[in-house]
C-alpha cells in the first residue's frame, strides 16, 4: 500500500480551517469536461504523481487527466551524461503519450490560466477543464534570454558557447569540449534557483577530466597547460550545502580551478563575457575559448501571474504536506512549486508519495499526516568514474542513504555511485518510477 510507505506524522496534519474550503468541481458548462484530479504537467512529477494516485485503486477510467502539451518526455538528468560524451540525448528520451497509462485521460495541450475559485482551467484552446483536486507541475523554465548574447552563441556552430540545460542545446556540448585543444574554458553558473544546482560543475569536472587524458590540461602545472579552467558562479561558493560545499572546494583547489565567485554571467559578446557583480561592484569581463553557459531559471508566466502564485511566482504550497496554502484542492510538487529545497528528480521521489496520500486523505475528508522533509539528492560527477552522492533536506542538513546504511562518508566521490548515476538512475526512472513505483530512498512501491 502506498500509504504505508510515507513517513506519517500527525504532527503534519493541517486543519482544513487554515485554508480555503471547495465545493465538490461542476463542469464549468455541460460541454465542459471534469475529472476527480487534473495533473498539470507530464514531466518527472507529473508522471509519477498521477500513475501513484492510479495505483491506489480509488480512480475510474478517466477520473484522473493529465494535461501537457509535450510530444517527448526527457529524462534531463541524464543530458549532463550527454555532454559528458557518455550518453546520446535521444536515448533518454520517450513519446510522453506512450507513457500515459490508457485509463488516464490525456490532454496533449498547454494550459494558460487558472480559475481557482471555480475549480476550472482554462487550456491555451480556450476549452475549459473542471476538477475536484488540481496538482499543479509544469517544472520551471530556462530562460537563455536572460543572458544577452546567449542565444545567438549557442545556435552559432563555431561559437564554443554550449549548454546541458536543454534537449536542443546538450548535443554540442561534448563536441566543443573535445574541439577545445588550448585557451580559456569557462564555466558558468547564475546567481538564484535554478534545476540540480550541481550541474553547471558536474560538467566541468567531466571536461577537465577529459582535457587531462588528452593531456592538455594538468592540474599540477595549470601555468605550463594548454588550457586554463575558470569557475564563475553567481553564488558565493560551490554548493548550497556546507559538509560537501568544503569537499568541492577543496576539489577546486587540488585541481588548479580558477573561482569566480559572485560572478553573474549577463552577456556574451564575440569571446567576451561579461559578469555582474553584487553590491554595485564593476561588472567583470573575461576572455573565453569555450564556454559553458547556464541561464537563469524561473517559473512558467501562467503559475507567475496566477492566484496560486507565492511572491517569487511558485505554487504555494505547505512546506510539509504539499498542499496550497490558500486552495483546500490545489496541490503542488517538483519545480514549479514553491517548495523550498534543491529543485530535483531526485526530491520527487520524496514529494510525491507525500503529496498523494495527503490528497487522497483529503478526498476522503480526513487529516493530512503524510509529511515531507525537504528531501532532495545531487549526485555530483567530480570525474570519469566517480560521483559524491550529496543527499540532504530542508536546512541543508545531510541525509544520507549510504552513510546510514555502511557508515560511508558520502561526500567522498565513490565508483558505486558513478554507477548509481550512469546506469540505475536512469534505468529505475523509466522502469518505475514514470510509472509510479518508485519512491527513491523509500524503494519501490507497490
Ligand atoms: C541538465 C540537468 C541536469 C539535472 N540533473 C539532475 C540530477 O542529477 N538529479 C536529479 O535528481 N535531478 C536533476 N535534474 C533536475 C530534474 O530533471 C528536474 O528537477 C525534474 O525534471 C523536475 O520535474 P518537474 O515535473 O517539476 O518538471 P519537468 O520534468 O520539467 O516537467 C514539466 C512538464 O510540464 C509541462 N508544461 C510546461 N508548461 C505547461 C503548460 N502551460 N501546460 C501544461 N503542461 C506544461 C512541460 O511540457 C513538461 O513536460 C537535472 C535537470 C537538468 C536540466
């Protein structure tokens, strides 16, 4: 049972008097569909949080719509392995319609607004779709236009800009790493949210990994090698989380990367980019031969500009049980909503068989008592061959799964969980977990 499996705490449970109450969902006019619950999104979340409330047994043939304008489902995780060379991005991806299980109706369309106070959206067609309880999970957007230059660079084939961040842009990353024989490698990463915060470094070290086989770079003599290895990062350190923040330092040391730290990368002009400084300081300007570029992030315009929106524009949800704060029927989880951990697959297999028992407890007019941490991992590839597994929850505390298990120190990057991260990840995620069977930590569900 899928309830069994979620930490249950009735120090979680939320009065439905601290929110707003709902009448059961009408059909906005007779010709408008309703369903029990309407998922927003088929992306890790949406995907896992819909198969899970299937699973439980409670839902008819199209009691439950998941509605999402995508063709393809991409497991992203695995695009820093595509520009590591170590994985193609078409292997991590499947047509989403064919991972929508037959009883669940699906709207392949975009939604554009909400109407909370009537439980009903409204699709970018105009239609209507009313619901009883609404999960919202359109994931966060990445926006290169937050960086001038930035777009033009990365469609420019010789420009030696490139990016993980997206299905479009991963493929020239490996490419430009092996093109680069001699010069400036920069690699960059924003100030504020944006999706597994490891990521901009989990390529660099793939790239420096790879510049010292081909023996163009040598940490022990960065002067007398070919190619010079920069850092910028908009944050103050290398990782939010202080116990593996301190190893990633010391990494950096070891290998002779140059930080930048509080360096905001905002334009790219030719080779040159330019870096905002805080407190009014002089913006900074570098020369580069390659670039690896990461945009800001942020959520969709739609859950921004709605009533569901917090003041940094994210669902608003209850940082334990995932509901909204204001609507009794909305419910949020993954990084559209306003949860505040690292936005991760990883803090989805925590999330949502939270956010599930506590709407199906709610359906059935009892107390919430599912509660979430804050859970959330990083496997961080520090080289070819081995990964430091960072877990942690709310507070930056660490949590790990391993140090528990066999007293392993997991911020000492290991072989087993390169594995974890080249093989098991991505296999467990299209295997169960887009299928609602997997709860990360917790194991498998029923
Ligand atoms: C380069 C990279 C590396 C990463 N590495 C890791 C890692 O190592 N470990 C880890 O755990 N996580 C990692 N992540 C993060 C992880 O992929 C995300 O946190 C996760 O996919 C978020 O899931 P989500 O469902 O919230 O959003 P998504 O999976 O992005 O899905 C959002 C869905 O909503 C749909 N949508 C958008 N707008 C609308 C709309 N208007 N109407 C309807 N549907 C809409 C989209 O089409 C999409 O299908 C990485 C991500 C990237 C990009």
């Amino acid at each position: 049972m899928l309830g069994r499996r979620v930490t249950l705490a009735a120090s979680a449970a939320r009065s439905l008097s601290t929110v707003r109450t709902f009448a059961t969902a009408a059909p906005v006019s007779s010709t408008s569909p309703s369903h029990k619950v309407v998922v927003i999104g088929g992306g890790t979340a949406g995907l896992a949080i819909s198969h899970q409330l299937l699973r439980s047994g409670k839902f008819a043939q199209n009691d439950i719509a998941v509605i999402d304008p995508a063709l393809w489902h991409h497991y992203q995780p695995g695009w820093t392995l595509v520009g590591g060379g170590l994985k193609t991005r078409e292997e991590l991806r499947q047509p989403l319609h064919g991972l929508i299980d037959p009883k669940i109706k699906f709207y392949n369309e975009s939604v554009g607004a909400f109407a909370p106070e009537e439980n009903y959206i409204t699709l970018a067609n105009e239609n209507k779709v009313s619901y009883e309880h609404l999960v919202v999970a359109p994931g966060i957007t990445v926006d290169f236009g937050t960086i001038k230059g930035l777009t033009e660079a990365l469609e420019a084939p010789d420009s030696g800009v490139s990016s993980i961040y997206t299905y479009d842009t991963c493929a020239k990353v490996f490419p430009t790493i092996e093109k680069l024989q001699k010069g400036t490698a920069i690699f960059s990463q924003p100030a504020g949210v944006i999706k597994c915060a490891g990521a901009p470094q989990k390529i660099m070290w793939l790239a420096l990994d790879h510049w010292k086989r081909a023996g163009l770079y040598d940490p022990s003599n960065p002067a007398g090698s070919p190619i010079h290895i920069s850092f910028a990062t908009g944050l103050p350190t290398m990782f939010g989380v202080p116990k593996y923040s301190a190893k990633l330092e010391e990494l950096r040391k070891e290998r002779a990367v140059e930080g930048l730290f509080q360096h905001d990368l905002v334009a790219i002009e030719g080779n040159t980019a330019t870096f905002a400084r805080p407190d009014g300081k002089e913006k900074v300007t570098k020369q580069f031969d390659f670039l690896h570029a990461v945009p800001k992030m942020g959520p969709p315009a739609f859950v921004k500009n709605s009533a569901l929106a917090n003041e940094a524009g994210y669902v608003n949800v209850d940082d334990a049980t995932t509901r909204h704060k204001k609507y009794a029927n909305v419910w949020s989880a993954g990084d559209a909503s306003s949860l505040p951990t690292s936005k991760t697959t990883a803090a989805i297999t925590a999330e949502a068989p939270v956010l599930v028992r506590n709407l199906l407890q709610s359906m059935e007019g009892k107390e919430l008592d599912a509660t979430y941490d804050g859970y959330t991992s990083c496997p961080l590839l520090t080289e070819y061959g081995k990964v430091l597994l960072a877990e942690f929850k709310y507070g930056g505390e660490p949590k790990e799964t391993f140090g528990n298990w066999f007293g392993i120190d997991q911020a000492n990057p290991r072989r087993e969980f390169y594995y974890l991260k080249k093989h098991f990840f991505p296999w467990v995620y299209y295997q169960s977990m887009v299928k609602g069977t997997w709860a990360g930590t917790k194991g498998w569900l029923n």
